[in-house]
C-alpha cells in the first residue's frame, strides 16, 4: 500500500431507527452538508432520530463514540439551530466499553463533559441482544461505507531464509518455561481487562437506568402535586358555596322565629281583650272570639303567604344570580378568545415570520440548561418563564424556585437557637428533581437535627 493511500482515522455518523437497528450511515463531511441545508432527508421528515457519532481508526474500530439526538421538519430538513460540538465532546469525553481497540472515549447522556449539552444526548442500551454498542462494532466492520483498511497481513518468509537449528538447542526447558509464563500473565491480564471493561458496562447501564428512574418519578410528582392542588381548589369552592347556603338558612330562620314572636304577641293581646269583653257580655265576646280567630287566620294566611312569596324571591335571586354567573363565565372565555384571537393577529403573526426566517427562540434557565422553545409554547412561556423551566426539569414550581435560591447561594438555611441562619456553605445539588427541601439545603448537623426531631 502506497503512503498516498495509508488510511487515517475517520470521522463517520450512523443513525438508529425506531426498532433499534442502524438504517443510514454517512460520512461526517456528508453529514455536515445536511445540516448545512444543502440536501434533505424526506425518509427522517417529522421525527426525532437517534444518532451516533464514531471515530474509527484504519483497523476498522471505533475510538470515539457520541450518542445525540436530532429533529428534522416536515420537509426532512434538520433543526436549524442545532450547534452540538460532537468533535469537542467526544475529545473530552470520558472512559466507555473496549470495543476492540481498548477503552472508547464514550459521551451519552449520563456521562456528558459539558453539563449544558446533556439533555440533547441519549444513553444507548448494553441490554444483551439490544446492545447499542455493539451494533455500531458490527456495523463499522461490515465496512459499509467502504474505508481504506490497514494491512495487517505479515509478509511471507522465502524458503530458502529459513535455517535449521541444531538438535542439540531443539529443546530448551528454561525458554519454554518463560514463554509459559508471559503466556499466563498475558491471559491472566486479558482476563483483568475484561472484568473491570464487564464494571463499566454495568455501572454506565445502572447510571442510566437510575437516571431514567429518577424522571419517572419526578414527573409522577409532578402529576401527583397537581392533582392534589386541583382537588384543594375544588374543596375550597364547595366550602364557600356551604357557607353560603348556611349563611341564607339562617338568615330565613332569623325571619320565621320574628314572625312567629310577633304572631304570639298578637295572640296574646287578642286574647287579652277577648278576657275583658268576657266580663261584659258573653255574645259580644262570642262575635270577639270569632273576630279574633278569623282575623288571626288571616293574619297567619298572609304571613304563610308572605313568607313563601319570600322564599321564592330569593329562589328567583339564585337562579338570576347562577344564570349572571354562568353569562360572566361565558363572557370571560369570549374575550379570553378574542384576546388570544388579538394577540394571534398581531404578535403571533411576527413570531411566526420569524419562525419562517429560522429564528428560533432559545432560553437559559438553570437546572433546565439551554432551552428551545417551540412557537406554540411562546404564550406559555411568556406568561410564566419559572413555571415552564420546571415543568422541563419535572417538577413543580415551588421547588424549583426553593432550588433556584439554594442553586444561587448554596449555603444551610438552618435556623440557629440565636435566630439567625447557619449559612455555612454546603454542596450544591445541580439537579432540582434530586432537591429536598429540609435535607438538601441544610449543612450535616442540622441534617441529623431534623431527623431526631422527626423521630421524636
């Protein structure tokens, strides 16, 4: 093989599809071109995709490896603002499996130099017979995209340089016992090598199991706290409307015993007065008697009547109070959609003009890294930036402010006996899903105070 033609280390970008496969491989050259925007990939349109960033030396090994991710539009072109430095992170890049050519400079998600660039990475699976990392060993070695191989073949040895011993230096016990013994150690190192490269597969599986974990359950928290604050609104509402209706029975109540008290008043006094008109004569009592009870029936006819047109006033004044509640209701959600309606017309079309040039909106928030926030989630945004950084980072946004203050100033927020705050500086937690308030922000000794006192 000529010098001209002595193969070097190349740069090449494999993609995953959906069952697990690779389906395209390109060289990185070719890979720049698309992003550059000089071809499209129509078979990738609308998806997120799963690729690999190799480097293989002459040998046909893989030296480098970083697994990312990257949106293509509908049209199949990728996303525009997309800057991942895959050279700079695989240089910088820690220890991986052997693939071969001893230990793999490995970037992924749970193993990423550069803490900013970690969300857009994945972790490739080392499940037996799904083992990512081996799909891209096989795939290199089938040499697809048809690199120049090192010769590794050793030149044949003419016949006739070869020469014969003597039979007396045929046998030689000492050299034998030594190339035993290199041959042992040499076995006894590949078998080192081989435990502690089966370690690290292991540990970066269950770092990437773990961290997969630690997601789910702080977006079922996140689902849980929700929940938990809806249904606390909802009981506060049927509180108030209870409170409401014992406040209108008591006020009836309040009505019906002074219209009985004054009806036993009149009862009274017409009694009274039928005593008197006794003492008199016994018929014009009779006619008081009668006087007195038609009048008292229809007094308590009239009060009854009274009371019940009453009761259907207030009645009328529900319903009407209910219908204007549920007319304000509706005309809160008219202007609502005429406002967004509004907004749409005249901000949202920029945006969108914007959006059509390849602007893309991109935000910092700490714990959420580097963000890139979809059009239709402006509005969202703009109304509540710290809300939506902790939706990203699966929590709630309580915790992710109490985590924002100790991220800024990571010191024991501890109450002292003197009132004042510890403040003795503690480490700082760069996750806000792994923050606990009382645990997280407090220095060891008062970690251990808290934990007696829940104790006790």
């Amino acid at each position: 093989m000529s010098m001209q033609n002595k193969p070097q280390m190349v740069e090449a970008v494999m993609f995953f599809s959906e069952r697990g496969g690779i389906c395209k491989q390109m060289f990185f050259a070719e890979f720049e071109a698309l992003l550059d925007g000089v071809v499209n990939m129509p078979e990738f349109a609308d998806q997120q995709m799963r690729i690999a960033y190799v480097a293989i030396n002459p040998r046909l090994l893989i030296r480098a490896a970083v697994f990312f991710y990257l949106d293509f539009d509908e049209k199949g072109a990728p996303d525009s603002g997309w800057n991942i430095p895959l050279q700079h992170l695989s240089e910088r890049a820690g220890r991986g499996p052997d693939l071969g050519a001893g230990p793999i400079r490995l970037a992924c998600r749970s193993q990423c130099p550069v803490s900013w660039h970690q969300m857009h990475l994945w972790d490739p699976s080392l499940a037996p017979g799904q083992n990512d990392l081996l799909l891209l060993r096989d795939a290199v070695k089938r040499n697809s995209l048809g690199l120049l191989v090192e010769d590794d073949s050793v030149q044949a040895i003419a016949p006739e340089r070869l020469h014969m011993a003597s039979e007396d230096k045929w046998y030689a016990p000492d050299a034998a016992s030594e190339v035993a013994d290199k041959v042992a150690e040499t076995m006894n190192q590949e078998h080192r090598l081989k435990t502690a490269q089966l370690i690290k597969q292991q540990r970066l599986r269950i770092s990437s199991l773990s961290q997969q974990h630690e997601e789910e359950v702080a977006k079922l928290k996140l689902a849980n706290e929700e929940q938990g604050k809806s249904l606390q609104v909802q009981a506060r509402e049927l509180h108030r409307a209870l409170r409401q209706q014992q406040e209108l029975n008591a006020s009836l109540k309040a009505q019906l015993a002074a219209q009985a008290a004054s009806m036993q008043s009149l009862r009274e006094e017409m009694t009274e007065q039928v005593r008197d008109s006794e003492c008199h004569d016994r018929s014009e009592s009779e006619i008081l008697r009668v006087q007195f009870e038609s009048e008292l029936q229809t007094k308590i006819a009239s009060a009854v009547a009274e009371y019940k047109e009453q009761v259907a006033i207030r009645d009328v004044e529900l319903a009407y109070r209910n219908e204007q509640g549920a007319q304000a209701q509706q005309e809160v959600e008219r202007l609502k959609r005429e406002r967004d309606e509004l907004v749409g017309q005249g901000g949202e079309q920029i945006l969108e003009r914007l959006a059509t040039l390849g602007v893309v909106f991109v935000v910092y928030h700490p714990g959420a890294g580097h963000l890139t926030i979809p059009l239709q989630d402006i509005g969202s945004y703009r109304d509540n930036p710290v809300a939506y950084a902790a939706a990203k980072c699966f929590v709630s946004e309580a915790q992710y402010r109490q985590w924002l203050a100790h991220y800024q100033q990571p010191n024991c927020e501890a109450t002292l006996p003197s009132g004042q705050r510890c403040a003795i500086p503690i480490d700082r937690v760069d996750t806000p899903s792994r923050f606990t308030v009382g645990d997280s922000n407090c220095c060891e000794r008062h970690k251990a105070g808290s934990r007696l006192r829940t104790v006790g």
